[in-house]
C-alpha cells in the first residue's frame, strides 16, 4: 500500500518549504479542526486536514441505547441547528417503523427545521465576517441570534439541547403564544438580512476577500459528496426538500438559491438568500397550520399523554414500557436523509428487531464537505484559509460525531 | 418511488455473475456484489447513462461476527440526474481487502479511512489509508462487535 506523504521536506524544487500547525484550538477554525499547511511564502502548498477531535463515539452508543434515548445525541451532533438533527433522525426511526405522523406535526417539524436553517446560517455569517475582519457583522447576527435563541428556548425549554421531537411526533404542542411570537420574527427578520447585506454584498474589501477565492467545480463537488449550500453555489441544483420531500416541504414555495463560481462569496450569496427562503417557508407553515393532534396515537411508541397515564393501568405501562425498555424496531435497513442547514444528513438504520438499532450509520454533510477543503485552499494565500474554512461552514459536532 | 429497483434490474442483467442476491425493504433497494467486481459494477453504475449514479453518499461497514464472513461493506449510491438512490453491498472477511472506489469518486477518500478507522478493513489501493477519527496510536477497532458497549 503506498502511503501519501504527508511533509513536503526542503528540497530544490521546494526551497523554502515552511510546515506549519493550524488548530485544533484556534478561533477561526469553528471548533476543533487541525489543519497542517505546508507554505511556500503566503502561498499554501498543501494542506492536510485533521479531523476526530470531538468524536464522541456516537454510532457505537448507539447500540446501546433505544432509539428513544439517541434524540439527545443528535442535538450534539450539529448543535448550531439541533432541531434539525432532532428531526431528521426522529423521520429515519419512523420510516423504519412506517409511521406516518399527522398533518400538524408535519408542519411544526418544518417550522423546526427552517428555524435551525436561520440560526445556524446566522452563526455562520457573524463568525464569517469575523474571520476575514468584518467584524460589526458578528454583533448585528449575534443580537438577533439571541431573538432566535428565545424561540427556541420558549419552544423546547432549552436553547442548545433541545431534543424535541419524539418517534412518532414532537414532545409537545406549539402553544398560541409562541406562534405570535414566531409571527413577529418572520414578519422582521427579512429587514435583518438586507441590514447583514447592506454590510457586505458590495463591501469592497468583502468581494476582494470572497471572490474567486476557494473555487470548487461542480463536477469535483459532487465527486466529493459535497451538498447543501456549499454544492448549490456551484450551481448544482440540489435540495432534498426539492429532490425528495418529507414533512411535507412539497407543499411550500420557495426557491433553491444556486451560485455559479463556486467560491466563497457564491457560498455567502447562497446562504444569505436561503436565511429569506426559509422565512418564506415559516410565513406558510404559520400560515397553513392545521389543527390536530402533534403525534401519533399509538401507546405502544409514543407515550400516551399525562392524563390517560394517570387514569389508566394499562396506559401507565405503556409509559413504564416506553421509558424504561423502549419499544421494538421490525428488523430491516432503511438510509433517510434530509436537507440539514450544512447538507444531507442521512440515517442509516440496520435493525435486527428489538429496542436498539444493530447498526447506527450518521452521513454527515460537514464530513464530506471538509474534506474538500485541500481543494479550496491549495495554491491559495494562507490569510485565505480562515475565509474558505468559514465558507464551508463545518461544525465540528458533526463531522466527527 | 422504488429507489434503486430498475437499476438493480439493469445491473443483474449486465452483471449476472455479478451479483449475488438483492432485495428490499420499504421500497429500498439493495444488492450484494461480488467483491472481485465491485469496481466495474461501480464504473458502470456511474457511468452508464441509464444508472448515472454520479454520487457516493456513503461507505461503512456492519460487523456480523456469527457469520463466514464477517465484514459487511455498505455503500449509498447517488443520482442527481435521475433522483434515485441504490444500496450496494458486499461481504468480505475480517479485515477485508476491499478495492477502493477512489479512482472513481473522491468521496470514498475519507469514508473508506473511517470504515478502516473503526472496523479495520484494508481498502487496496486507497492513496492515504490512516485512522481519521481515531488518534494514530489507537490500537482498537471501536465499532466491530467484540468492543465492549459499556464497562460493567
């Protein structure tokens, strides 16, 4: 087996080779991703990646956890957007089951995954701007992230770990309170975003930074299994809420903003359109909300509300059974992805029967998309490395699982 | 949808030794492949316009220690122009080898490195085959079956 080599020693052909350490710990490598670079003057050479300092071992718990107890884990998975983890794995356990859940929880699932699209897009264009030096970007996101941050906490209870859906539903109903207050975001927020643009789309400095730096073809992104915006900006036109629709995406409009350069400020212009298509999907969810129950009635999933447990018996063991043992997965495989804010996320499930899965795979899209990043930077100026890790908005939660 | 059915169809008729069992499971389609023709299987499922399958999603592994052979290869397969997805498989033994599918999509580069990270199988022909998420001096493989779940 031949073995890449990983230095590029001094030689004549590189006489002023200089290797050196970025991360894991350094701020603008949002997490913990070790880079080595290997420059010859500003210029990169080569750039090897280094990936795993916050695995957690997740796959393998896993297996011993019922599918119950791993909601918690996916909010540490991408945690800049949890709510969509949350629901991405509750659908994966579902279609396994062959659950379908009512009309209303549909919808408030969209309002979830929308809603983590547009904080995760706000951390990423504050820590952006930051990286490059913009730094007044970060405190207009950062205020508003907080706003978003109180729904999320009104919602779930928790602002980061929010594990709020449940196989079979969500763990309890949006209340009228909260939905005037997601009235007032969605009616709101669009100004916020031409007020982040206003401060950049035509940012002298911005475009230098951003364009023509880091390009990536689409025939290498797909190569690469890149997806979500970073893929779209190359002009590849592919969304799972288009191309394969679940909770009902098939019922909204909105468009799939694509770029056509593949480089950083593509990446920006894409994200950026995203964060106002995604207040477009919210503005319809609240909209078209049904009335109903939030999950299904199926006590042998799905615990049975508080007060049937109070009144029954046999409700009460439904509730004991679910808690303490879970409940049984037919046995079979299913791989489920959605459109997570950096990507397709996917599930795949092998199941033997039982409580736990056998085998618990995570496809995660920051994986894949980091591993682009030699790509993006190669042949490149060392000051652009921070503005193309930034663009490809990695969260290190997710990559190393 | 019936993901990956017709395409399975056109691979047992290119391939008839090929392939050695396929089926389903909520209308996801799946086949087993021949170890030794993965790689043509594989170039033709990209290539060949009628599968086009541009896009590798995914390589892992399932560890079935009762089994002959051991080690289970999974790979998700992708097309964007016809919006389908096919589930491959294939057997092979404790530590493989296994081609590697780098030559055709870049994306088995660190999906492969997992695969052998955490289960040990040798992908032959892969250009940097390391632990990825592990740290280099690990000597465990943590997602085969004999690792232990929990210390009790």
């Amino acid at each position: 087996m031949m073995m890449q080599q990983h230095t590029i020693e001094r030689s004549d052909e590189h006489p002023d080779i200089i290797t050196i350490n970025m991360g894991p710990s350094h701020p603008a490598t949002h997490g913990v991703l070790r880079i080595v670079l290997h420059l010859d003057g500003e210029r990169v050479v080569k750039a090897v990646p280094h990936v795993g300092y916050l695995h957690r071992g997740m796959e393998k718990l896993a297996e011993n956890r019922t599918y119950l107890q791993f909601i918690p884990y996916t909010d540490r998975m991408d945690y800049l957007g949890p709510l969509a983890s949350n629901v991405g794995f509750a659908l994966a356990v579902e279609e396994l089951l062959g659950v379908q859940v009512p009309a209303r929880c549909e919808v408030v699932r969209v309002m979830c995954c929308e809603l983590a699209r547009i904080g995760a897009h706000m951390l990423w264009l504050g820590t952006h701007a930051l990286d490059v030096g913009a730094a007044t970007v970060f405190f207009h996101t950062f205020r508003d992230r907080e706003w978003h941050y109180d729904l999320v906490e009104d919602l779930t209870g928790a602002r980061l770990t929010t594990s709020y859906t449940r196989v079979g539903g969500v763990v309890h109903d949006v209340t009228r309170d909260w939905l005037k207050k997601l009235r007032e975001f969605v009616d709101l927020f669009p100004g916020r975003v031409d007020e982040y643009e206003s401060l950049l789309t035509k940012n002298t400095i911005w475009l230098m930074r951003t364009q023509g730096v880091g390009v990536i073809t689409a025939e290498q992104a797909i190569s690469y299994g890149m997806t979500g915006p970073s893929l779209r900006a190359t002009g590849v036109e592919f969304d799972l809420r288009k191309a394969r629709p679940y909770s009902g995406y098939e019922n909204y409009d909105f468009d799939l903003p694509t770029g056509s350069r593949g480089d950083v400020y593509d990446r920006y212009l894409v994200r950026i359109e995203e964060m106002r298509q995604s207040t477009r999907i919210l503005d319809q969810a609240l909209e078209n909300l049904p009335e109903g129950p939030v999950n299904i009635d199926d006590p042998k999933i799905f615990i049975p509300p508080k007060k049937r447990v109070l009144t029954s018996m046999e409700e009460l063991i439904h509730q004991f059974m679910i808690v303490t043992e879970g409940f049984d997965c037919p046995a079979g495989e299913i791989y489920h992805s959605t459109e997570v804010p950096k990507g397709e996320l996917g599930f795949y499930i092998v199941s033997t029967g039982g409580k736990s899965p056998y085998r618990l795979r995570i496809r995660s899209p920051s994986f894949n998309n980091i591993a682009t990043l030699p790509v993006l930077v190669e042949g490149g100026l060392v000051a652009d490395v921070v503005a193309n890790i930034a663009s490809l908005d990695p969260v290190m939660g997710e990559v190393d699982r | 949808m019936a993901d990956g059915e017709r395409a399975i169809e056109l691979l047992r008729a290119k391939f008839p030794q090929g392939v050695i069992s396929a089926g389903s499971y909520r209308d996801q389609h799946w086949a087993e492949i021949r170890v030794e023709r993965l790689l043509d299987v594989c170039r033709w499922l990209k290539e060949d316009p009628e599968t086009s399958y541009e896009f590798l999603t995914d390589v892992t592994a399932v560890h079935w220690p009762d089994d002959s052979e051991v080690m289970e290869v999974v790979y998700h397969l992708f097309s964007l122009s016809r919006n389908d997805r096919v589930r491959l498989k294939l057997r092979t033994g404790d530590r493989g080898p296994v081609p590697s599918l780098n030559g055709l999509w870049d994306s088995a580069n660190w999906n492969e490195r997992e695969a052998y990270d955490m289960f040990g199988i040798v992908f032959e022909g892969h250009p940097d085959l390391r632990r990825i998420l592990m740290p280099d001096e690990y000597t465990d493989r943590p997602l085969r079956k004999e690792f232990p779940l929990y210390r009790g």
